[in-house]
C-alpha cells in the first residue's frame, strides 16, 4: 500500500477526498482504481439523481477535489502524486454521463476514460505538463473524459443509425 506525504493524516477530509476513499494508495495502478470506485458511485448518483444529479456531483467533485489535492500537494515533492485519484473520479464522471447506465457502456466508458488518461494525447499532455498545482492535476482528467464521452457519444450516434 503506498503511504501518504508526511504530515498528512489518512482521516483528514483532503487525504481522503483526494485518493478518492483510499482506493489511491492501493498497490499498482491507482489511476485504474479511483477510475473503478467511481463507476458504481457515478451509477448510483445518476440511478437516484439523475444525469442533472451526476452533472452536480461532477462539479462538487471537481471544486471539493481541487482544494483536498492542493492541500495533498502542500505536504508532499510530488506535483501529480499517483495516490491522488479523485481527478479519475471527475473524468470517469465525465464520461459516463454520455452514456445510458448499462453494463456495456459503462465498460467502454471505463476503457475510454483510461484510455484518454493514459495516452494523454494533445492537448492533454500539454494541460498535464503546463498548468501548474492542483488544477493541473485534475484539469487533464477533465478533457480525458471529455474526449472519452465525445467518443462515447459518436458511437452511440452511429449505433442508433442517424
């Protein structure tokens, strides 16, 4: 299990905000986890909530995530720590609000969202290496999951024969 920055408690509210629970000081792959703990709770908002109520957690995730990583940052060297996974849970969001809830989709969206995250293609490199702070740690998650529901969304567009 990977540790946390000196000095960072793992019941502090931005300790556990920014790895998304713990489940980003799992062992290898912590992007991978935080992007699978968002999947059954990003059902369960938009099952309850519906896609308005996933689109308002979206953006609480996103503020509430920005200040619990800026502070994980602050007691840490690292500028894009593996642990934190929260950015995962924005982009993984993202991109499942694009599709119906059903199991399929929500394995592409997964994959996709990884995908997206992993690659980094333009312009996501470029926001992951040039904003600074915990925006940037979270901001390129963001247009990795839009690009993954934009994807998403032709699929469905060509599927439905239009």
């Amino acid at each position: 299990m990977t540790k946390l920055p000196t000095g960072l408690s793992f019941w502090h509210p931005a300790a556990l905000i920014a790895t998304a629970g713990g489940s980003g000081l799992l062992p290898r792959a912590p992007g991978t986890w935080g992007s699978l703990v968002a999947i059954p709770i990003g059902y369960a908002i938009s099952h309850y909530a519906g896609v308005i109520g996933l689109v308002i957690a979206i953006f609480v995730a996103f503020s509430v995530g920005w200040w619990a990583t800026s502070i994980y940052l602050r007691h840490g060297d690292d500028t894009d720590p593996g642990p934190v996974v929260i950015d995962e849970v924005v982009g993984q969001w993202i991109t499942i609000v694009a599709v119906p809830p059903t199991a399929v989709y929500y394995v592409f969206a997964f994959l996709l969202f990884r995908f997206f995250d992993i690659l980094k293609p333009w312009p996501i490199r470029w926001i992951d290496r040039r904003v600074p702070g915990a925006l940037g740690v979270i901001l390129d998650d963001v247009l990795a999951g839009i690009f993954a529901a934009v994807v998403l969304l032709i699929a469905l567009w060509i599927e439905r024969g239009v």
